[in-house]
C-alpha cells in the first residue's frame, strides 16, 4: 500500500504554508472558482432540452449523443490547448478569454437556427469548459497556501456542482414558464447573465506569483504575494519558487513526457481517467433520461435531477470541509466505495425490471444514483481538480494539468456518445461497467495513489523526486 508522504517538515516555517486565507485571496478564489460554475452548468443545461432537440432536429440515438457529445468534443480541445497560452499569457488574462467563450456559445446556441449551427455553438463552449478546467484549478493552486490548498482549489469543483444545480434549477423554473417549443433556447440562453459577471470579475483580480515569478517580475510578484495574504517571508517563498524553476539538468526542462515526470503523469492520467469511467457524465447529461426510463414523466424526471444537484452540492460541501484533515485518499476511498454500491444497485434495478419499472424499480434507481451522486460529490468530484493541480513541478504545471483535463474530457466525450446508444439496449449494462471500473479505481487508491494534504507545492515537488 502507498503511504502518505512524511510531513515531517510540513512544520517548518515555509511562508507558502504559513500564510493566512486574506480579503483578496478568498476574492481571487472566487473569481476563478466561477470559471467553474460556468463549466458546471455548460456540461448539465443540456439535461433538460434532449427531448425538445430531438424532436426539432429530428435527432436519433446516436446523433443525440453526438449533439450531447459535441460539448465534451470542445472541452478535448480546450483542454489541450489551454496550457501554451497560459504559460505565455498568464492565468488571468485567460480567464478573461474564457468568460467570452461561455457567452458567444450561450447567445449562439439560443439562436441556431439549425442542427449544424447548434453544433459549432457547443463545441465553443466546450472549449472554454475544457480550458476553464486547466486554468482555474491551476491559478488558485498558485495563489494558495498549502495548508488551505486543498479546500480553496475545491471551490472550482463546488461551483461545478452548484453550477449544475442552477442548471437543474433552471431548467426546470423554464419548464414550468409555459413557454411553449422554444423554452430549449432559453435553457441555453441565460447562461449569458453569469458569462457577463465573470468576464467584468475575471479583470479584478491579480495574476498567480508563481507565474510571475517564472517570467522574471519578481516585484510585481513580491507584491501579488503580500497583497494575498504573506505578510511574513515572502522573499523566503519567492527564493523556493525559483530553486522550483532551477534548470535540473533534463535534455528539455520544459518539456512534459519524459521519463523523470513519468510519475505525476501517470497519477494525473489515472485519476482522470476512473473519474471518467464512473459513469458521472452519463448521470449529469442524462439524469431526466434516464429517470424517465424509468416511469417518471417529464416534470418528475426534471425535479429528479434537480434532487441529484442538491445531492451533488451537499456532499461537495461536506468534502471540502475535511479535504485537507483528512485527505485525499480517504475521500477518494469512501467516494469508491459508495460508487461501487450504488452502481451496482442501479444496474440491478435496470436488469431486473428492464423497460417495465415499478413504483419500487424507479425508487431503487432514484435512491441509488443519489448514493452514486453523494460519492462523487464528497470523493472523485472533490479530489480530482486538486490532486492533479498538485502532483506536477512548477515547470510543467500548466502542461500537466491540461494533459489531465483532457484525458478527463476524452472519458466524458466516450461516456456521453456512448451511454444513449447502450442504454437502448439495456441500462443494466452501462452501469454494470461503470461499477467494475469503480473496483478497479478503489484497487488504485489503495495500492498507487500517495498522500498530498497540507505540503507547499515546491516541497511536494521534492518529495516526488522532480527536483
């Protein structure tokens, strides 16, 4: 079994450690965070207009899940791209970027006017979903002190699932607004208000000291550091960030896949991928789906899913508070569990009643994906954003945490094409696979994934041998 890393020096008087949660900084992780309640809501507003775009577009199964697919289709590629620029550009300037992103896709996917033009709007957004999950687990990283890292780099995923939760909401309010055949336009469409409010934030708040610092602006950075909260040592966390950036004697420092950054890679690849592989995207796309499969009708499938996001959003709460107590691999070891639980439950439901749910049926599954959704919340959906904005050196952070974003975004385009073309045949088989997958991500935990509350991300660096 891995064991933590020793935290013998955890102690020391490391300022990165040391530093208290500041006005600014709690600002600054606020800002960034509503990078990820736009891609919280982006990924789930979907939920809620299948129905009204296949009928529309005259969709099938499987150009269903390619419409559904196409978003995560864009995060793929905003994921992948979004590591370059941030290393050149900075993190702020980025975020900025993306807040436009999510609001020509809103406005453009309110008013396609066909299938195609749908299409090239979600993509857009997708892009600026899969490149929000670069940057804003990554710049508050940066800006953090190790030992509140792990709650603050989780406000991105709480928004996520409180963006899902408004979206849930949303569609639901909008359903209920009479507002004929077009209420889908307005489900995608108000995402413009919050797209807005993040654009005019994103400007507000400073850029991360260690990019600063890799640029050469150490003033500029000595200053960002104290206005976050450093009141003391800040020359000594400055002087660390550089040894971080030290040449260590690589044929390319800079460059990602090499065998000396073998291991965060394979950390990072791995809990993206189980993350995936739990079947959380074909929940959060396709909760009114696949509650209407089993009986419920379209309003009661809608509340559903709104019952799913209050879940979500409970237990994200509930998961930040003791991320960094007691850490990752507890959380991620409890989430496994219940994942196994729960989706075994689910495809027993599917199995055993097939297309002929009862009242018991459609309560079991309800039940059960409300245990799936809680160890989600309070496991992988906590963890992973933090963990991957962790396990990387300050030379290739950007470059690692998009590597772990898009593998992260290849599982949910796989998941999200795939899960309406099986679930046609049988429900009980998606989440039969998804359970077994969730054995083998408890067999991970268990044997391969090390410990990383409450270390200064330069020392962690260290005890990763990467320096």
């Amino acid at each position: 079994m891995e064991v933590p890393f020793d935290r013998s020096s955890a102690d020391e008087s490391a300022a990165s450690g040391a530093r208290s949660l500041s006005g600014p900084l709690i600002f600054a992780t606020f800002v960034a965070s509503l990078g990820g309640l736009l891609f919280g809501f982006d990924v789930a507003i979907m939920s809620g207009t299948t129905d009204a775009l296949t009928k529309v577009f005259g969709l099938t199964g499987m150009t269903l899940g390619f419409t559904i697919a196409s978003g995560p289709l864009g995060t793929v590629l905003g994921s992948l791209i979004a590591g370059k620029p941030a290393d050149v550009w900075g993190r702020r300037p980025l975020l900025a970027v993306l807040a436009i992103g999510y609001l020509v896709s809103a406005l453009g996917c309110a008013l396609a006017w066909d299938w195609g033009s749908l299409l090239v709007f979600r993509i857009l957004g997708g892009v600026a979903v899969g490149a929000a999950s670069v940057i804003a687990p990554l710049y508050i990283a940066e800006i953090a002190p190790a030992r509140f890292r792990g709650r603050l780099v989780a406000t991105v995923q709480f928004n996520i699932v409180f963006g899902i939760q408004l979206a849930f909401l949303s569609n639901y309010i909008i359903s209920q607004m009479g507002l004929g055949e077009d209420d889908w336009r307005w489900m995608l469409g108000v995402q413009v208000i919050p797209s807005a409010l993040f654009f005019v934030l994103a400007l507000m708040i400073p850029e991360s000291p260690r990019w600063l610092v890799g640029q050469g602006r150490i003033d500029e950075a000595r200053r960002v550091l104290t206005r976050i909260g450093a009141d003391e040592g800040v020359d000594d966390e400055i002087a660390e960030i550089e040894a971080s950036l030290q040449n260590t004697g690589l044929a390319d420092d800079d460059a990602l896949f090499q065998r000396a950054y073998l291991k965060p890679i394979m950390l990072a690849v791995a809990i993206a991928a189980f993350n995936q592989l739990s079947g959380i995207n074909a929940v959060l796309f396709y909760a009114p789906t696949v509650f209407a499969m089993t009986g419920a009708g379209k309003d009661a499938a809608l509340l559903q899913a709104v019952l799913v996001g209050g879940t979500n959003l409970i237990f994200t709460m509930l998961a930040m508070s003791i991320i960094d107590r007691f850490g990752r691999r507890v959380l991620m070891l409890v989430g496994s569990i219940g994942y196994i639980l729960s989706l075994s439950a689910t495809a027993w439901a599917f199995y055993t009643y097939g297309t002929e749910f009862t009242t018991f049926g459609g309560w079991v599954v309800l039940a059960s994906l409300m245990v799936f959704i809680a160890s989600h919340a309070f496991g992988q959906g906590a963890v992973i954003w933090v963990y991957i904005s962790e396990v990387f050196p300050n030379r290739v952070r950007a470059k690692g945490q998009a590597l772990g974003s898009a593998v992260h975004w290849v599982g949910a385009l796989a998941i999200t094409q795939t899960f309406p073309m099986i679930a046609e045949k049988s429900g009980g088989h998606a989440f039969a696979f998804y359970a077994a997958m969730m054995v083998l991500q408890l067999i991970w935990v268990l044997t391969s994934m090390p410990e990383t509350k409450g270390v200064p991300l330069e020392r962690l660096q260290k005890q990763l041998g990467l320096s």
